[in-house]
C-alpha cells in the first residue's frame, strides 16, 4: 500500500493489467469490503475540501451584524454614560435589559441558524451522488463519497463519475468533460495505453470525477479520489462562485429595507414629537426618548426574518423528502406554486415500472405468459403451432436475455433485479419458459453497441463455446425491422416481404392499443473477426425474432393524482418515447385526455413544425409519443414561451437539458442517471407521478406558510408602531397624562417593553406556523403566477388594518386604565401613585395578548380562526410559553423592576383579555365577509 502512489503516477502509459497490479485489485472480483474499509482509514473520504466553516464563536457575532442592533448597542452605551452622569445609583436597569435583551435575540438567531444549517446538510446526504462498483465479485451502488483507489467502478450512460479513474474496458464509451477541459463535445474514450503522457483533455483512458457518461459503457479502476482527483485539484476555483439570490429572497429583502426605511421615519417623528411635547430638557430624558425610538425601530423590523425563512423552507422540505420529493433547493420551493404543467414520462412514473412480458408473437403463433413482477412463475399458453412456436418464442428471449444488462437473482427467498425493469423482464420469461434460460446460459459478451434514447435499441455480439459468435439485439420494432432481411421460423429463416412487414405492423398497432408496450428482437450468425470493429453498421441483415408485449400497468394513485392537479388548473401532459397508440390509451385511462383532445403528436411531427405551430399545439395537445430527448427541450420552451410554468420528468442522460430548462427539473430517483439527478430540481425517491403532485400540495402549502408568519410578523409589529405613534400623538389630543406631571405627554410603552414583546412573540408563533398544517384546501386554487408579490396589496392591506387595530384598542385600553382622557379612566384598581405604571402595564400586556390572538388569526386569511383550531401544538406551545413569560414579567418583582411592570388586577386582566378577543372577532367578520364575497362571485359565474 505504502508504494501506491509512486506505482500509479502514469497510468496512462501503462496497459490496465498492470495498473490493477500496481492498485492490488483483481478487476473480476473487485475490492473486499475489508480492503475497501483499510483504504478509506489511509485515504480518507472522496470528497473535495469545503471552506472551512466558521467557527461558533464567530457565528453567534454575526448576529450581532446589524445596524439596528448597532443602533441599540449605542443606545445602551448612552444609557450607561447617562446612568454615570446621575451618580451610578444602583444598576443601569435600561441598559442591563436591553443587553439582556440583544443577547437573547442573538441566540435565538444563533440557534435557528444553526437548525437550518444542519437541515440543509440532511439534504445534501440525500441528495449525494451514488456510483456503480464491482465489490467482492457482486455489483453494487454505493455513495460516491464511499470510494477509494482501487475500486472498480461500472460505467453506464448517465452516470456521475465519482472519481479519477483508469479505465479497464470501453464500450462506444464517450465522456462529456465540459466542467474540466471545456469541451462542449463528448470526449471518445479508449482503455488503451497512451504512448506518452498528454494534457488532461487528451488522456484517452482516464475518467475524472465530476464529469458525466454521454454514452456506452465500460469500467475502470480508481486511482484518485478527493483533493488527488483533477477536480480537486481546482476546488478552490468552485469557492468563488456566489449564487444569485432568488425571487423571494430579494422580495424579503425589498421589504426588510422599506420597512425599515419607514420604521426609521416614524420612530424619529415620535421622538421629535415626543421631546417636544414633553419639553425635554434633561439627560436622563433625551436618553430615554432615544432608547424609544431606537427600541422601536429594531422591534417593528423582523430582522430575523430572513433565519426563520431558511429554517421553514429547511423543514418543509425535510417533510417533503419524508415524502419522497427530494428538494436539492431550498428556495425552488417557491417555483412549485406555480407550477401550471407537468411533463411526465409515462414509464414508472404513470404506470408501475413492474414490466411483466405477457406475450411473444412469432411467425408460427403466440406464446402467452402467467404471472406478475419478477417471480419466475407463470402459465405458458399457446395459441398456434406448439412445437414451432416454442421454439421460436425461445430463441425470442435469447436474444432479449443476452442483449441485456440487468440481473436478476434469488436472495433469501425472494427474486430481486437490478438494471432496467424492461430488461430484466426478458430474463424473468426466460425463467419461465422451459429451455430458455438454459440457451441464454453461456454467453459471453465479445462486444457490443449500447442502447441510447436516439437509436432506440442495443446490439452485442455474443460468444458461445459451443454456438459461436452471435450478434444478439432488441428495441423499438419499427427500429429494429428496418435493420431485418428475414424472420425466423422454426425451421430456419424466410425473406421479410413487404406483405409480412405491413402484418407485423398492425400487430404492434394492435398491441399498443391494448396498452402493451412492444420490442422486437433479432439475430444473425457473426465471425470472431467481427469483435474488433463491432459498431452500428454491424446491425444489419439481422433475422427477426418476434414481437414481445410487455405490461407495465398504470399506477392506480396515478389517475387520482391528475384528477387532483386538474383540480388546481395543473396541466398533465405525458411524454414518452413509446409507440402512439400505447401512448393514447394510458393517457385515456388516466384521465389525461378526453374525448375530442388534441390528437398524439410524435417526435416525428416535432421535427417537422416551425416554432409557431408548435407554440399553438402546445396549448392543447397533453400527449407526446416516439420522442427523442431534443423533443422534449423543445416542448419545455414552447409551454414556457406560452407563459406556463413547467415541471418536466427525466431519467436519461439526454433529458439533463429540458431538465434544466424547465422550471422545475424532475429527475427519477430509481431509474434515473446521476447526471438528471445534478440536473434536476427535485429527485422522485419513487419516481411515482403521485409524488409530484403531493410535492406540489406540499410547496404551496410551505409558501402559505411563509404568507402566514409574514402576515403574522409584519401586523404585530404595525401593532407596536401604531401604538407608540398614536399613544404619543393622540395621548394628549384625548387628554391621557402623567398624573405625576399633568403636562407632559405619557408614551403607552418603554423602550424595554417594545423590546421584550419582540422576544417573546415573534420567533416562537413565526416558527410554529411556518409548520402549519393545511388550513385552507390549497388544490383548489390555480397556480400562484410566477411574478405575484408575495405581500400584494390585498394582504399590505390586511397588515396595516390589523396594525392600526391593535393600536387604536391600545389607546383605548390605555385610556381605560389611566385617569383623565375620554373615558375618564374608568378602571379604580390600581393603588395611588401607580396609575401610570399600571395603565402602561395593562397596555404592555393587552398588546402582547392581541399579537397571540394575531397568530391565531393569521393562520388564514379566509378560514375561521375555528378551523383546524388544535391541529398545531407547536403553535399552542409558542402561545402559552409567550403567556407564561407575559404573567412572571407582570409579577416577579425582579423583572417588574427590570421592565417597569406593575401587578395587575383581575380588571386589567379583563381590558387586556378582552382587548385580544376583538382583535379576534373583527378578523373573524373580515374573514366571513371575504368568503361570503367568494361565494357570490362563484354563484354569478356561469358554468
């Protein structure tokens, strides 16, 4: 081991034999998992070095990074110089709180930041990149992160390379290495020795971590990983880029820096307004206007706002990879609302993905088969020529078995398949059927041309110790009978005649309407000397096999689900490289079309439409068949010149485009490559189409949500705003006064109280709601439009009503419980000498009662506060900790003193209370007329 590296440095001179030599792997059998482990403990992870991350210290600091917390930090060094200047009698209470205060804040921060951070993390497991190696003599998937030198990696199309790696063998091997070299074409790739060492864009037999398979396959062994790899060797590169805020983060911070703007301006018009009235004269004065006016301004901002949006997206999409939608994008949760069309493939994303062969049509008959999934046990029926047709359908399913790369094996008791489902379906007939699995034995691979989505078919010439060379191959019919001469029949072989060629076709027609999906499969006699220059005109003068019906039945979920997304103006539209009418009766059964639809469009058709007609049929048509992966780039853009918002289905390599063009990339999370697993948004951990939708549900659901505690935060502290500003310029104009100073204008709140209203009711409810259970039926709406405000003028609306009712029934509550004013001060509880104390005690209280009752509110804007009243007990908890906290303010004396509270008497108790349930009450009439508003505009809508 010690000698590894000096024996690995030139690999590329070095025939592969000796390069397994040098790595001490036996490339048949691969690493043991002993070995493997030995490895990583010298080697370490394979991953590449992250900027380290700041220390704890450092992020708890940067809470404090705000200028309106600079703007209180100033305000208690104030304070304290005023506190000296009087004498430095006793504590500097003001001060001492609002430290208290500003370090509770921050760790709040502090320990919400942290949450999302590990949030985020556990996605990113989630979504880790996974590689194919060769492990004590079995194939295996294992995270990319797991490999070390020496590992034999299996190469396919679509696959992420994981690491730097030698390769052993190659297939029509091409690797698209854009991200290292810049090369936008697929490099060719050979595991020949070079003859001198080149330039990384010429080393012909390496694969490098970070690069994508475009096509064929191969394997190689690993010989760097992490830091040692090409790719690590230029992370440092990576640590520049800065990605682009999205459309709601610059919404948040549009109105973060508005309303701070606006906060500033009021605060200081209270504060002017303040000293004027007041005639401040003094120090101890001018500070305590200041502190006001600051504490003010920091409360009415959300400053947290921003932490508390990652840690809801965080844990909305945590529920939503419970759920199989995995998120690789916090923020693309937004996209999801208004998603208006879904562009699904229809294998195993709407139907089962369990391809069962049911039937083998051959020249003699048809073989019929028993049986579902992958259990190799079925009834055998013939209709036709028994012995000819058996015969026939057997050698149908050696050349399915052999032109094959899934596996299919017994593990305590049950049959398990890896690889394609369609491919391992020939293996399980096979099984089957007596005799086939037996001929399909023995075969060795001499050579082969991979399948791709373009050609639609895979072809390998086959070596058999007693049979020969053989060149085996299946796909699409239509594909596959043009590169035929002849078909086989029990005694031999007869000319395809444009007769038979045209009976063959209707048999496909005919299948596909009853929802099969249909291959053919071929063969021919082949030479040794075929092997070394074995490509695609190799396929050619092949005897046809027979057809193979394949079914692969829609998932029942499926049909439900597009009844759901139609429910909520979501288009389905189905793209599918399969035959047309297959396409048109699956999407008839599901529901995706009706009776007078758009008829099937077929890549074919696509290729020969200008972009305008195409944006027309996009407007109707929601079923595409025989489509290649350009196709469905140029259906994303048509829908999206259309202004739709579309999310679009992929598991090839090929899809990674329309992947990345459409808004939101979906990539299946068990057939799809790694390379549409880094393309797409979102990776179906099921690849069920039912996942989609209730990912969509989902979406809409967290973006309520952040409506929900915005509405909250925003109104609740237009609470305090409007309490301060009208209790300081109204206060006087309805005669409130100090009664210890009748002249002088009294502020319903101290700087302290602002400051501990923001703590208390501001993160927890925000918080509980941002995990809200669906209040309103969400599918029943249309898409949100990609430009919606997500605060529109309705809801700004909402927010400064709610604001300015808080403030007016302060005032009246203030008014209540302090002599003079209008109401003459009607409530006689508190003791001689503590009226003022107490008015503002009770105030502090009632608007802390209403901001709780805001949250109870702000759940819906539609729905009565009734509704789903106890389905979130984190907001309960936030509620009654806020209460609890609210009552020791207003009775432990050590916080009276701190906060300037006063006990209150059941009276107050009854203003404060009371005060809440109005606030309830005049949302609850605003909510029933809004629905009743609703109804009406439903009922005069014609149908």
């Amino acid at each position: 081991m010690g000698d590894m590296a000096d024996a690995t440095r030139d690999v590329t001179l070095l025939p592969p034999a000796d390069v397994t030599l040098a790595l001490a792997v036996d490339p048949a059998e691969g690493l043991s998992l002993a070995e493997v482990a030995a490895r990583r403990e010298i080697h370490g992870p394979n991953e590449l070095r992250a900027t380290p991350p700041d220390p704890a210290w450092r992020r708890f600091l940067r809470q404090f990074a705000d200028p309106l917390i600079y703007l209180l930090l100033a305000a208690i060094v104030i304070s304290i110089i005023a506190w000296a200047v009087d004498g430095a009698v006793g504590l500097p209470v003001d001060a001492t709180v609002i430290a208290l205060i500003v370090a509770a804040n921050a760790v709040i921060g502090y320990v919400q930041e942290n949450r999302a951070e590990r949030a985020v993390a556990a996605l990113a497991d989630l979504t880790a990149t996974r590689s194919t190696v060769l492990r004590d003599g079995l194939l295996t998937t294992v995270a990319s992160t797991d490999l070390v030198p020496g590992d034999i990696l299996v190469l396919a199309e679509g696959d992420a390379v994981g690491a730097d790696a030698r390769l052993l063998t190659a297939t029509a091997l091409r690797v698209q290495e854009a991200s290292l070299t810049g090369e936008s074409e697929a490099a060719e790739k050979s595991p020949q020795p070079l003859d001198e060492p080149g330039a990384l864009g010429d080393r012909a037999n390496m694969v490098f971590k970070g690069t994508a398979v475009a096509r064929g396959v191969g394997r190689a062994v690993v010989t760097a990983t992490g830091m040692d790899t090409e790719m690590g060797r230029i992370a440092t590169l990576l640590d520049e880029t800065e990605s682009e805020p999205t459309p709601l983060q610059r919404e948040i911070a549009r109105i973060s820096t508005t309303l701070g703007l606006l906060v500033v301006v009021i605060a200081v018009v209270v504060m002017i307004t303040t000293a004027l009235v007041n005639s401040v004269r003094t120090l101890e004065g001018a500070v305590d206007v200041l502190l006001m006016g600051v504490s003010l301004a920091v409360a009415a901002v959300p400053e947290g706002l921003p932490a508390i949006l990652s840690l809801v997206l965080a844990i909305g999409v945590q529920a939503m990879a419970r759920r199989n939608a995995v998120m690789k994008d916090l923020h693309s949760v937004e996209t999801l609302g208004s998603v208006s069309v879904i562009c699904s493939d229809k294998t195993g994303t709407l139907t089962k993905n369990e391809m069962t062969l049911r039937e083998i049509v051959t020249a003699s008959g048809r073989v019929v088969l028993g049986g579902t999934g992958y259990t190799p046990v079925g009834e055998v029926r013939v209709d036709g020529d028994v012995e000819a047709t058996l015969d026939e359908a057997r050698r149908a399913l050696v050349a399915g078995s052999v032109a094959n790369d899934a596996q299919l094996s017994q593990q305590d008791g049950s049959w398990e398949i890896q690889g394609d489902p369609t491919e391992a379906a020939f293996l399980v007939a096979a099984r089957k059927l007596d005799g086939a699995h037996e001929l399909s034995s023995g075969h060795d691979r001499a050579a082969e041309v991979p399948f791709s989505s373009e050609r639609r078919m895979m072809s390998v010439l086959s070596r058999h110790p007693a049979r020969g060379h053989s060149v085996f191959a299946k796909g699409a019919a239509d594909v596959l009978l043009e590169r035929c001469v002849s078909e086989q029949v029990a005694d031999g072989a007869r000319p395809l005649t444009p007769g038979r060629r045209r009976e063959l076709a209707a048999m496909v027609e005919e299948l596909s309407g009853q929802g099969y999906r249909t291959l053919g499969v071929a063969w021919r006699p082949a030479t040794a000397t075929e092997a070394g220059t074995f490509d695609e005109p190799a396929e050619r003068d092949l005897i046809f096999g027979g057809l193979v019906a394949l079914l692969d039945p829609p998932r029942e979920e499926a049909a439900a689900a597009i009844r759901e997304a139609q429910r909520a103006g979501i288009r389905t539209v189905m793209i599918t490289g399969d035959h047309p009418v297959t396409a048109a009766r699956i999407a008839a059964d599901l529901g995706i079309t009706r009776p007078g639809d758009t008829a099937v469009i077929t890549g074919r058709d696509l290729a020969d439409v200008d972009p305008a007609e195409l944006a027309e049929a996009a407007r109707t048509a929601n079923v595409y068949a025989r489509v290649a992966p350009e196709h469905k780039l140029r259906v994303v853009d048509a829908l999206q010149a259309d202004r739709q918002v579309v999310a679009m289905t992929g598991d090839g390599v090929n899809d990674a485009p329309a992947l990345k063009s459409a808004d939101i990339g979906v990539a299946m999370g068990i057939t799809g490559t790694e390379v549409t697993k880094e393309a797409g948004a979102m990776i179906l951990g099921d690849d069920n189409y039912a996942t989609i939708v209730a990912a969509v549900r989902q979406g809409r659901v967290i973006f309520d949500n952040i409506k929900k505690f915005m509405r909250y935060l925003l109104s609740s502290n237009m609470g305090e705003i409007a309490t301060v500003f009208l209790g300081v310029t109204l206060g006087t104009v309805i005669g409130l006064a100090d009664p210890a100073n009748p002249g002088a204008a009294v502020v319903p709140l101290l700087a302290t109280q602002i400051l501990w209203i923001n703590l208390v009711t501001d993160s927890g409810p925000a918080l509980a709601m941002g995990v809200d259970p669906e209040i309103d039926d969400v599918m029943a709406r249309p898409p949100r439009r990609a430009d919606d405000r997500i605060i529109d003028r309705h809801m700004w609306q909402r927010i400064l009503g709610i604001g300015a009712l808080m403030g007016l029934l302060s005032l009246v509550v203030y008014d209540l419980t302090l002599p003079g004013g209008l109401l003459g001060g009607l409530d006689r509880a508190a003791p001689a000498g503590a009226e003022l104390d107490t008015a503002r005690t009770t105030v502090f209280t009632a608007l802390v009662l209403m901001q709780l009752a805001n949250a109870l509110n702000s759940r819906s804007d539609r729905a009565s506060v009734l509704d789903h009243l106890f389905t979130n007990r984190w907001l309960w908890v936030s509620l009654a900790g806020a209460a609890a906290l609210q009552v020791a303010v207003v009775y432990v004396p050590v916080l009276q003193h701190a906060f300037g509270t006063a006990p209150l008497a059941w009276s107050h108790w009854a203003v404060a209370i009371g005060a809440g349930v109005v606030v309830i009450l005049v949302e609850e009439a605003v909510k029933a007329a809004r629905r009743a508003g609703g109804r009406s505009t439903r009922a005069a809508r014609p149908t």
